[in-house]
C-alpha cells in the first residue's frame, strides 16, 4: 500500500523541514533493502542495467525490472542525463523504482551540477505523479560517473529540499550510502546546508546513537 509506515527510524543525521518534510542520510547500507515508497537507480542511458547500484538494483529485483526498462527504451530510445522514468520494484520491497542517468563528470563546468540537480528534482516529481511518500536516493554520480562525494552531496541536498518544498505528497527523502566514506561526505554537506533560495527553515536533527 502506498503511503504506509515504512519503519525506517535509522538514520545518522537529518535535515527536518516544514510540514514534517525530511531529508534523512543513512549507511552503510545497501538501497535494494529500502522499503521506502520507491527507490532510486544510478542508471545508464541505455537502462539495460550495468555494474554498481545499477547491477544490484536489477539483481535483487528480477527480470520484470529489465522488461519494463525495454518497453520504455523502446518508445524513447536512450534516456538523457537529467531526466527520471519509473517502473515497477519487482521482487524489492520497494513498489516502485525510479531510474535515473546522473552526468559524467568532466571538471564540473560542463553542465554536470544542473543535470544532477535535474535528476533530484525529476525523480521527486515523478513520485509526486504517483502519489508516493517517501523515497530513497544513492548517491548518483559518484562511482564510476567519477563526481566528487562532496560536490554531489551538496546539490543532492540543495535540490532535494527546493523539490520537497512544493511537493504535496512525498514527505520522507532518504539518501541511502554505500559507504563510510560517501556517508561522512553527505553527512557533512547537511551538516554546513544553506539554502538562501529557499524559504523554508529547517533543524537538524542527529540520530540515534
């Protein structure tokens, strides 16, 4: 059922927004076991599936995963950077997984800091469309697209909170990290957020020890 309690209390920090909007980082840990609304994939373009959080996503999903991701190459071809789809979560506890191409990295004067703001915004939107609650993001761009954890980290959270802000049905945004050290980068960058585009106030919250 969408929108049900999905008893995820772990997190290590956490930016709490207005009308109990939160941002939540969390790790190590592993994204297919979120039971978050949807979860997000670090897809290629081709959205055939590929290594990292890509290659588990399709891994712990199945086959119907990789189907549905044809049935949408094949009325739009390749999927640009920036730009989110969404299919079923197959056998994830997930219902739901958004796929989305974050930019490669080439020095970060490129165009790269808007098309991963576009992924966090695109892929909030089209949760909105669904009316899901909560959603859970890696990382994106930071394996093998090459981005810095800290560059990342720091649109990741300004573009997430400027999407939550008008969004009327998710609530919960959770930024599952593979690792300790992806982890402390992300954590950091709430910890020194601020948004002065954004009207909303916010507190941060630290999680249980």
């Amino acid at each position: 059922m969408i929108g049900r309690d999905t008893g995820l209390h772990d997190f290590t920090i956490r930016l709490v927004l207005e009308r109990d909007r939160t941002v939540e980082f969390h790790g190590p840990a592993d994204i297919t076991s979120e039971t978050s609304d949807a979860i997000v994939n670090a897809a290629n373009s081709s959205l055939l599936g590929g290594g990292g959080v890509d290659g588990a996503i399709h891994e712990a999903g199945g086959p119907a995963i990789l189907a549905e991701c044809r049935q949408i190459v094949s009325r739009i071809g390749s999927l640009p950077a920036g730009q989110a789809v969404i299919t079923s979560g197959g056998n994830l506890p997930a219902k739901y997984v958004i796929h989305t191409v974050g930019p490669v990295y080439r020095g970060g004067e490129q165009g790269e800091p808007e098309k991963l703001a576009s992924c966090h915004r695109e892929c909030i939107g089209l949760a909105e469309e669904h009316a899901l609650k909560s959603l859970s993001f890696p990382a994106i761009s930071t394996g093998a697209f090459g981005y810095p954890a800290s560059e990342a980290a720091a649109i990741a959270i300004s573009s997430t909170v400027e999407a939550l802000a008008s969004a009327h049905h998710v609530s919960k945004v959770r930024f599952v990290l593979f690792d300790i050290a992806t982890l402390k980068a992300y954590t950091r960058a709430a910890e020194r957020f601020e948004n002065p585009d954004c009207a909303s106030s916010y507190k941060i919250e630290k999680g249980p020890s």
